[in-house]
C-alpha cells in the first residue's frame, strides 16, 4: 500500500491548551487579554494558511532494516531496533501543514512581531501533531479493512532524531518514501522544508511491544519524555491508537 491522504484543516484543529501550554500557561491558568488575542489570530491564521497532506507506504521488516541503519550514526542500542522487528506491519510516513504557514512564521520573527510568530509557531506545531494522529488513525482503519487488527494492536510512530534514531535516517527514509511527491524536501542538515512536518515509521503490533523504559544513555537528555504518556495511552482503551 502506497498513498497520498489529503487531510481536511477541520480535523487538525489545535487544541486551545495544549497551544497555550507550549507557550509556558499552565493549566486552568486565565490567559491575558493579550494573549487571547494573539491565541484567536494564530488560529485563524493557521487554518487560512495550512494545506495539510500526507503519504504513506508500508515496508517489510528486511526493507526497513536498510533505511532504519541510515548512515550508521544511531545509538548502539534502541527501543525502535528492538519494536520494529517484533512488529506485524510498517509503514513509512511523511506529512506537512503546508509551506504558508511556515513563511508566515518566518516573516512574524523577521518583522520583530515575536509574539505572533511564537504563538502561530505553537498553533501550527500542534495542528502537525493532530494531523500525524488523524494520518495514523487512518493507516489503523486500513488494517481493520483487511482484518489485520484485533484488541491487542496498537500502532506507534517513531521519527528520526528522536530515541536513538540518528537524524541522518531522513536520507535513506527520504529515498525509500519519496515524499517531494507531496511538496516536502530534505534540506543537507536532514531538516525538512516545510519545516511543520513530521516523518518517520508507523509501527503496527502487539501493545506490549511499544512498552519499553525509557533508561537508554540518551533519555537523560530527553526533556519532555514523552513517550511515558503515549505507551500509558496504549493501554487506557482497546482501541488507542497513539
């Protein structure tokens, strides 16, 4: 299976506190009249702006093997090496917002408007996010239609430069998924352009797969550890799918 999915900006709608969060407002905090304001223009402006698109191909585990070795820069132990051999289907993956709303970004910060450019930053960064989880509730209801699932699947997304997974791995996943299809580039720093996108590897298997510690040398560095809460998700509903 190989697939472009157009992705509608209703159903990528950032969610009000977790934007709000990422700009330092704890929750059931009051935010200023000021930043409501700045709140209210940053969504209005990313649902103008964003053209959200995705693509998807699924790949066996001797394929993924090759893109998932890259240029040999990963740590020498991590959780994906483990999971992605134990899992029952792949899929790579690639989607953006679109190049608007990063130029428009970029022209808040370059005309000193820093508080528009950071709030229209954490609003476009969370609609990323909710369109990665809409691209993966999708790549979950196409094993459903094939049969492929039951209560013990659950499906994760791993991306380079994230758990041990060098970020040189953009180059041999670019290479395997081609998604320039889709409008998006991998710059010489494996940075993509757009810069609101996100790649990486479905993960479809048994949940106990995804169920690692977060005890790797390079987890200290991690700031946010994340993915604490995601493998938790797993197993809040028979049918998580994050």
């Amino acid at each position: 299976m190989r697939e472009i999915v157009e992705i509608s900006i209703d159903d990528v709608k950032p969610d009000r506190d977790e934007v709000l969060r990422m700009q330092g407002i704890s929750p059931g905090t009051p935010p200023s009249r000021g930043v409501e304001k700045l709140l209210r223009e940053a969504l209005e402006s990313f649902a103008e702006s964003s053209n959200p698109i995705a693509i998807i191909s699924e790949i066996s585990i001797p394929e993924f093997e090759v893109v998932y070795r890259g240029e040999g820069l990963n740590e020498e132990s991590t959780p994906l090496e483990a999971i992605f051999r134990r899992a029952d289907v792949l899929a790579l993956f690639a989607l953006t917002v679109g190049s608007d709303v990063s130029r428009r970004i970029d022209e808040l910060f370059k005309s000193n408007e820093f508080a528009s450019g950071s709030m229209l930053d954490s609003v476009a960064s969370d609609g990323t996010e909710r369109a990665a989880d809409l691209l993966q509730r999708h790549f979950f209801n196409v094993l459903v239609t094939r049969g492929e699932t039951d209560s013990s699947t659950a499906i994760m997304r791993y991306s380079p430069g994230y758990c041990g997974w060098h970020m040189s791995g953009q180059k041999r996943l670019f290479e395997s998924l081609r998604p320039e299809e889709i409008g998006i580039e991998l710059l010489d720093s494996f940075l993509m352009k757009p810069l609101k996108s996100i790649s990486g590897v479905m993960v479809a298997g048994e949940k106990r797969i995804h169920d690692f510690r977060d005890s790797y040398p390079f987890c200290a560095q991690c700031r946010t550890h994340s993915c604490r809460d995601r493998i938790r998700r797993l197993y809040q509903a028979e049918d998580a799918l994050i």
